[in-house]
C-alpha cells in the first residue's frame, strides 16, 4: 500500500510539471534580449544599429539578420561584418574601413596631378573603400586613353598607418602614345583610299607629324571623320550615302590601331527642276528665283542647298520681308537619279522685345 500512494504520488508530480507553464527564462530564448557591437571604433555603436533591419525584442530570424548584414555591408564604411548569436544576444563583430590620410600619383609625366586629381572620386578624409579605388582606376585610365595612352596602366597601393588611416598611392606607368597605324575603306568605288584619307581629320602615323596629335586615336575625332565623309559624299552627288560603321582595332602589344572605316556609297544624284513657292503676300517667285545659282543637270550639293536657302533669306528680306522661314522640299527619284528641288518661302515666327 505505501508502495502505491509513493507511486501515485511521483506519477501526480510529473503530471502537473507537464501541465504547469514554461518558465519566463526558457521563453525568452526565441528572442533578441542584447544587441552587442564589437570592433567600432569611429562608429558609435547606435549608429551601427541604425541599420539593422533586427531590433533587441524581436525574434532570432534567421532573414532579417542576412539583410542586417546586407544593409551595413552596404554604408562603404566597414571592410568586414560577422553576426553571431550568444545565448539571447546578438554578436556584431565590425572591422571599420580606414580613413584616406593623402592621395599620390607616382610616374605620370604627361598628365598632371591637379587634372588626376579632379576626375578622383575620393578624397583625403573620406572613407577608403576596395570599389571607390577601382572606380577611379578606370577613370584614370579613361583619361589617358582619350588622350591616345592605350597601353597606360595604374596600380593602386595602400600604405597602411596609425589610427586607421591609409596613404592611398597611385602608381602609373603611362606608356607610349598609341599612333593610328593604318585606315583603309571597305566599300568605295567612287573615290580611292588615298582620297578619302584626305577628307578625314584623323592620319596614318608618320615621323613628320611629331606636332601634331591627329596621328593617335580618339574616339570622338573617329565620329568627326564619319560626319566629315558624309558630308564629302553629299557634296559630290551620293544622296543615299551612309557609313555603315567604323571599327578601330587595337593590336595585341596596345601599340598601334588599325581603323577600318566601311562605307555604303550608294547612287549618284544630279538636281532636277528647281522650284520657288513663295507663300508670302505680295512676293511671287520671279521676284528671287535669280537668287539660285543651282542649276538643273547639276551633280547635287547638299552644301548648295544651304547656301542657297541662306541667299535666298537674304533676299527676300531685302524686299522688306522681316520673319521668314526657307525649307526645302526634295523629292528623290531613286530610279531616274534625279532630286527635284522646291524651295518653300513662308511667313516665320514673330519676335518680340520684351
């Protein structure tokens, strides 16, 4: 019988112990009860936890952290973050970027460090970061590049200092000018290479031409040069000419360039009638038409046309006729070959003095 009641009596524990409710303490381990934050030196550790996506009372959640860590990750003012998790508490383990003491270019001769330093992005003061560097190697190098230095390169060394402060130091070797080698044409007829070479502002390199620099690429002259024969085309006739591209083709030492400049050349056109519509009142077409030095069976101009129009401006406000506005209408016939040419005279926007 006291071997019951004794067993009656431990089964009546256990079974309120189940039924009774956890204590506080074994509750609280699903939640962050501290924020701890090591390793900030020149960051105030509130200002670290400004940007948690995690409070102290929230739950451990295994996302939030990862975006925690994220978002500091994304301020550019830590080199390395690690989270833990200590019993109830968050562990931030920071290591702060340095802070940029003095920048140096080292080995530039042809650039100076005044124009370097404008195009940088980071300054002394600012917070050192791996991609801010990188971003201004490639703006050095942009640099150097539209002034014809392909084969310049930049090395960024870090010189590490007391209270976590950085010399930053560029070194450059510049290298030589990369000089245009050779430009040829893929789709000329009408004029040789030799000719075309004439039109274009950028030249083959030669030892003659040590003053100049047209000699050395420059992406911008290239799309001059495109412009430039355009106009030399429509010039000569070739209505329909187009460049249908460019191409500049580094060799493999970064030397020298070959420009490839393929053009479409297309169908010669000579003017046809030539027409005046005069839309003004009181000004009839005879009244100017002696003005038009183009004639029909002329090989066509795009460069008379806009003398033309200008002359034609000219004259009619001579007649006393103060805003007008000249356009030409060009009517193509592409199986003839022929333009037919309309100049239309109308009444201009006013101008007024305020």
């Amino acid at each position: 019988m006291r071997r019951f009641v004794c067993f009656f009596a431990i089964a009546w524990c256990v079974w309120i112990s189940l039924l009774a409710p956890w204590p506080a303490a074994a509750q609280s381990g699903d939640f962050v009860r501290e924020i701890i934050v090591e390793g900030a030196q020149r960051i105030e550790p509130e200002t670290v936890r400004s940007y948690l996506l995690i409070r102290e009372g929230d739950r451990f959640d295994a996302k939030r952290i990862d975006r925690s860590l994220k978002s500091l990750f994304a301020t550019g003012l830590f080199a390395d973050v690690t989270m833990r998790r200590e019993g109830d508490a968050l562990v931030i383990t920071l290591v702060e970027n340095p802070v940029i003491n003095r920048i140096a270019f080292e080995g530039n001769k042809a650039l100076d460090d005044e124009v370097l330093s404008a195009e940088m992005s980071l300054r002394p003061r600012v917070i050192y970061t791996r991609t801010k560097v990188q971003n201004d190697v490639k703006r050095i190098l942009t640099i150097y590049r539209l002034g014809g230095r392909f084969a310049a390169t930049v090395e960024p060394k870090v010189i590490e200092l007391a209270q976590n402060r950085v010399d930053l130091v560029f070194e450059i070797n510049e290298g030589e000018p990369t000089d245009i080698q050779r430009i040829r044409f893929v789709g000329n007829r009408a004029f040789s290479d030799s000719r075309l070479r004439e039109v274009i502002r950028t030249k083959e390199s030669r030892w003659w031409r040590f003053l100049s620099s047209d000699d050395t690429y420059d992406p911008d002259r290239l799309t001059l040069d495109r412009e430039l024969l355009r106009r030399f085309y429509l010039n000569n006739g070739y209505g329909d000419f187009r460049v249908v591209s460019a191409v500049a083709e580094l060799t493999p030492d970064r030397r020298d360039f070959f420009i490839t400049f393929t053009v479409e050349e297309a169908a010669r056109y000579r003017f046809g009638k030539i027409e005046v519509e005069a839309r003004l009142r009181g000004l009839k077409a005879k009244d100017v038409f002696e003005t038009i030095e183009i004639e029909e069976g002329d090989w066509y101009a795009a460069d008379e046309l806009e003398k033309t129009l200008e002359a034609l401006t000219n004259t009619v406000g001579t007649l006393g006729y103060a805003f007008i506005d000249v356009r030409p209408r060009i009517n193509r016939n592409r199986k003839t070959l022929i333009i037919d040419v309309t100049f239309e005279i109308n009444e201009g926007q006013r101008v007024f003095v305020e």
